[in-house]
C-alpha cells in the first residue's frame, strides 16, 4: 500500500491535465534512457526523430496542461528563442539544409523540451525527490541492460545505443540519483547508492573509453578537495587509484593504450581545435550548418600539427564530419553568436545556483544540488570528448538537469528530515 502511494504521489491532488503531462514526461525520459520503444521516423537519415519527437511532444503538452507555469518573457525564455532561430536560421542556410534541419530540430526538441519541462515540473519539491527514486531505476536498468550486453557480446552497447560514448554520457548525467543517496546520513540509501555506482563504474571500465576512467577520477577530485579533512592525503589516494585503473584499462584492451602520432581519436580532435576554428571564421555568423560537409575548408587548410598524413586527417573528417568536441562543433557549424550565448548562458545560470551564499561550502549542505552539480559536470568534462548534445537521448538528459538546476532555490530548505529523501 505504501509502495502505491509513493509511486502515484507525484500525482496526487493533480488536475488530469497535469499528471498526463508528467507521464509523458516519464516517459519521454524512459524511452531516452534505455531506447525502448524505437522506432525510426525518417528510414534515411541518422538523426534518432523519435526520441526528439517525444522531446516535443514534452514540451507541447506542458505548455498546454501548466498555463500557470508557462515561461514567462524572462531573459532565460528570449534566450531560448534567440539559439532556436540562431539553429533554424543555420539550418536553412547550410549547404546540406535537410541534413542540418533534422539535427538542428532534434536538437532544438529535446534541448528546450528538456530545460522547459524540468523547469516547470521541478518547482515542487516532492515532485523532484520523487524524480530522483525514478532516474536511480533509470540508471539501474541502463546497468543491467549494458553489463548484458557486455557479458553476451563483449559490447555494452549491444541492447541499446550504437555508441559507448552515448552509454557513458547517459551514466554521467543519471549518476545524480546514486550520487544524491549516497549523500545522505540513511544507510540504506546510502547502500544502495554506493551499489549503483560501483555498477555504473563496472559499465564504465568495460565500455573501454579512456575517458570513461579519466573523467570519475577528476570528479572524485573536486568531491575530495572541497569536503571533508586531510584533503591532500585523500587526493594522492584518488590519484593511485585512478592510475592503477587506467594501466589495467590499457592491459585490459590493448588496443586503447594511449598513443598520439597517426592515432585517429588523438590527431582528429587535437586538430580539430585550429580546423573548427578554420571554419568558423569563414562564417561567423551562421556557421558552416549542423554536420554538413566540411570538405570545402580542406582545400586552404595546413594541418598545424603534424601528428598525421594530411590525406588520413581528410578522411578523418569525410567519415566524421564533426568536431568531436560538441563546443567546436557549435562553433563550426551554429557560428559564435550561437556558441557564445548558449555557453555564457549556461555557466551564468549554473554559478548563480552553485555559487548562491556560500559557495561551494553552501553546496556541501545541500545533497541534492551537489550530486546533480557532480553529474552535470562530470558530463560536461564528457562534451570536449565527443559531441554528445547532439544524440538527441543524451541531449534530453543534459537540458533535463540543467532545468533541475534551475529550479533549486537556493542552499536552504532542499535537504529533507536528517539529509534523507524525504518530502518535507
């Protein structure tokens, strides 16, 4: 009975109208999570439409059911317009326009679907605890569905997602759940937090990606530096840790030890900092065109550094077509208007809320806002690696945490009875 109460609470004393909005929402985040259903909407173009189209129908349906809630014309709703005529803009211009506007729409779907929803859901404190208890089942199944995959076919993308980088991006952001339980002074929760991330790390070492490891040991870091005593003693210990766990990742799969000369995932995105940049250049205002072709720009460029043949970074760039680095890629083909103010825009909402009374020391009391804080930018670290806002199921859950973000009213009144998760 109490099972049943906590599942429906998020919906008690609700219009219909309302909770039919937050199960579309539910389920637009379980389809992005695990891709269960799938279904493809345009049989020739890669872009993922179906997640992007349940990001829209999101937002569509609070927009309708929460005409209290809707967004007002603050400077975060003309911001918001300003980037999504900046893209579609870009998108028409672009030499490969039909290409671009499907990535530019499934951007713009699941991006401002996904702030706008969190936005007005999560004003509500019990709304947002009850989230929490959802994405640690979200992440639990995302899990037991790669270490499946792994365990059959030696692949933890084999279930779901055709990419590492997207399972491992999706484990970053969702990680705010075990995090946020791990935090807290309950045993239990905290027990089964710590049982969450050890199976989340396990997907992680055996999605074989270096910055799969790199990435926890640099937030393990910042958790250590900015908690607790004997700081120093406590880094050198993360830091032996995380080098041991890199060696027997390169002894693992010999075919991730690091190199740099004539090494495609080194060269292509060292070089891809003057190339972006290279294109950007030659159009400023729009950019080149969300993945439309950059063969043009080869023909006057000079690779500045000489880590490859010039003919294998020209393939490199015909068979990828992006940055790799999802800031270059916004710069190289949205332009530095777009670039610019989606940045700014988002480190000034993000040090508004983390920075508000005491910094960082604020944070620490507040176990909620800290875990999501850790996961947001444990995936941003994840976005100079590769160029994850532009999977539509990872952008979601990127702009999903953001808008969380923004909704956080401050250090005071976040944490419930005794730092648990608990409605207060």
């Amino acid at each position: 009975m109490k099972l049943m109460e906590h599942i429906f609470r998020p919906f008690k004393g609700r219009s219909p109208g309302e909770g039919f909005a937050f199960l579309v929402f539910l389920m637009t985040c379980f389809q992005a999570a695990i891709l269960v259903p799938y279904i493809v909407l345009v049989p020739d173009e890669r872009t993922n439409m179906f997640t992007a189209l349940l990001g829209g129908l999101s937002l569509l349906v609070c927009l309708v059911c929460f005409r209290n809630k809707r967004p007002k014309a603050s400077p975060a709703f003309w911001v918001s317009v300003t980037l999504v005529l900046l893209v579609l803009l870009s998108s028409a211009l672009s030499s490969s326009p039909r290409v671009s506007l499907f990535r530019g729409v499934a951007i713009i779907a699941t991006g401002a679907g996904g702030f706008w929803c969190a936005r007005m859901f999560f004003q509500e404190r019990n709304r947002l605890d009850w989230f929490v208890g959802f994405c640690l089942g979200l992440i639990t199944l995302v899990i037991i569905l790669a270490l499946t995959g792994g365990f059959l076919t030696g692949k933890v993308t084999f279930l779901m997602d055709n990419n590492p980088h997207q399972v491992v991006c999706k484990l970053f952001l969702l990680a705010f759940a075990p995090l946020a339980m791990l935090f807290t002074r309950n045993r239990r929760e905290m027990l089964v937090g710590g049982l969450v991330l050890f199976g989340a790390g396990l997907v992680l070492y055996l999605s074989t990606l270096r910055s799969a490891i790199l990435i926890p040991i640099i937030v393990t870091l910042v958790v250590v530096i900015t908690t607790g005593r004997f700081r120093v003693l406590k880094a050198l210990i993360v830091i032996l840790v995380g080098a041991v766990m890199f060696a027997c990742l390169c002894a693992s799969f010999p075919d991730r030890q690091l190199q740099i000369v004539n090494y495609e995932p080194v060269y292509y995105r060292v070089e891809n900092y003057p190339f972006s940049w290279h294109i950007a250049v030659h159009n400023p205002l729009l950019g080149n065109g969300l993945c439309a072709s950059r063969d043009t720009y080869l023909d006057n460029y000079a690779l500045k550094f000489q880590l490859v043949h010039r003919g294998a970074f020209v393939q490199s760039v015909k068979n990828i077509g992006t940055s790799e680095n999802i800031f270059l890629t916004f710069m190289a083909d949205l332009g530095f208007p777009f670039t610019i103010l989606y940045i700014v825009s988002v480190i000034v909402l993000f040090v508004r809320i983390v920075g508000k009374e005491s910094g960082w020391s604020g944070v620490r009391q507040n176990y909620l806002l800290y875990a999501v804080s850790l996961a947001f930018f444990s995936a941003v670290l994840h976005c100079f690696t590769t160029d994850d806002l532009l999977i539509p199921q990872v952008n979601w859950f990127f702009h999903v945490l953001l808008g969380m973000i923004s909704t956080f009213p401050g250090q005071s009144g976040l944490s419930g009875v005794n730092g648990s998760i608990k409605a207060q």
